[in-house]
C-alpha cells in the first residue's frame, strides 16, 4: 500500500503520517528531511543558495539514510541540526533546483519500491507516487499552523529568538515558494482528500484518515 501525504508547513503532516505508519504498522519517509539534510551539506560547504550548479553537484554526491527516526548525512547524524531556523528558511531555496528534486524524487521512489509505505512532503501525490493507493492534502489556517511550530521549537529550546510573528511570516513565504516554484510545486491533486486540521486533535485527524484507508473502495466511490 502506498499513502501519499501533501500539505503547507505546520498542516501537522509529520505528526498524523507517524501515526498512521505506526497504526497501519507500514514504514514512514519523511522527504522534507531529506531536503533539509541537503540544505544543511550547502550551508557546512558555504555554497551560495543561487549557485545552482553548485547545490546541484552537491546533491548528486551527498549521502543520505535513516535509521529509525534518525537522519544521517555523509554518515553525520543531523536530526536535530536540520531543524533549526536557518535550515527551514533556506530549504525553500535548494528544493528549488530542479536537479535536487530529480536526485531526491528518484531515491524517494526506490525506497517506496515494494514496500508499504507513508511519505509526506509537497508532491507526492503528483510526482513521487502518482499511482498511490491513497492521497491526502493537509492543510489548516497559517495562524493555527505557526503555534504550531512555534509550540513545536519552544519545547526543543529551538527558538532562536524567533517571535510567533516572525514564524508566521517564514511560513507565509515558505508556503508561497513551495507553491510557485516552476518544478513539482506543492499542489493539491484532484484524486486527494482535502483536510483541514485547524480544529482538529491529532487523534481526530489520524482517525479520519484510518477511516478513509479501511473504506472499501467500492463505497468511497459512492
Ligand atoms: O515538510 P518540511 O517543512 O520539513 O519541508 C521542508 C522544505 O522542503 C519545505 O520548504 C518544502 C520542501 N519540500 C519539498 O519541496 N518537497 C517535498 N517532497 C518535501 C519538502
């Protein structure tokens, strides 16, 4: 089985495909991971973010894998280091350069070979598994979703001085970068079940979609 998961940033995508990989027992990709980890090479290698050679040359060698819930780079654990605000405001950037999608899209379907899987990111259901058994789009209100993330980096000490205004305005330009960006923008595709989160548990979002995944086919048509 393969579930495509697409959204803005702080729809809560991470969180509910966790919980659903966890409840259907089926493996999780978190792609957004992996763009941060190549974001992470060109900020440590001091490449220009409009060098697009460069960033492109860089992701052709750079070596990513999982291990758990861990992410290594260059055999560097960087789970933590590619969640801090430099890397988010620049991930936009990199995963704007058509050769990082296309090294990065092609390693997203080799591992979704075979295997039941979750992956959530921007254009899953469009360009990494356009034939997924199943397709959501998680969104909700961009207020709702920078609590969110500033919930999220206030428990990690992760702030960095960083206001809820500030966050809500990185969200805003992310959101308008990863939508207008000319490859693979973030999208949702007409075949996907559309979710708004902004008043919704954890539990309540995860639940809704396990209900959608147990439907027979049959009656999701009618
Ligand atoms: O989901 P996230 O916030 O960790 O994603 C980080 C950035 O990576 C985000 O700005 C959009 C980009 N991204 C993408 O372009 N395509 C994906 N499949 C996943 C993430």
């Amino acid at each position: 089985m393969q579930i495509a998961m697409d959204g803005p940033a702080g729809a809560g995508k991470s969180t509910i495909a966790k919980c659903v990989a966890k409840k259907l027992k089926i493996t999780y990709l978190d792609t957004g991971a992996m763009y941060r980890a190549i974001t992470k090479g060109v900020i440590d290698r001091g490449i220009c973010f409009d060098d697009q050679d460069a960033i492109a040359e860089y992701a052709h060698q750079a070596v990513i894998a999982f291990k758990g819930d861990q992410i290594f780079l260059d055999g560097q654990d960087v789970t933590r280091a590619i969640r801090t605000p430099e890397v988010s405001a620049h991930t936009s950037d990199v995963a704007s350069v058509p050769e990082v999608r296309k090294v990065l899209v092609q390693a997203q379907q080799q591992i979704a070979e075979g295997t039941d899987v979750i992956m959530d990111g921007r254009d899953i259901g469009s360009r990494v598994l356009p034939n997924a058994d199943y397709k959501f789009y998680l969104d909700a209100a961009v207020s709702e979703r920078a609590k969110r993330r500033y919930d999220e980096l206030k428990a990690k000490k992760a702030l960095d001085g960083k206001t809820l205004a500030d966050i809500e305005a990185d969200i805003e330009k992310r959101d308008y970068l990863d939508s207008h960006r000319e490859v693979d923008p973030l999208v949702c595709c007409e075949d996907a079940h559309r979710i708004d989160t902004t008043a919704m548990t954890i539990d309540q979002v995860c639940d809704c979609l396990i209900e959608i995944i147990k439907k027979p086919k049959d009656e999701e048509a009618l």
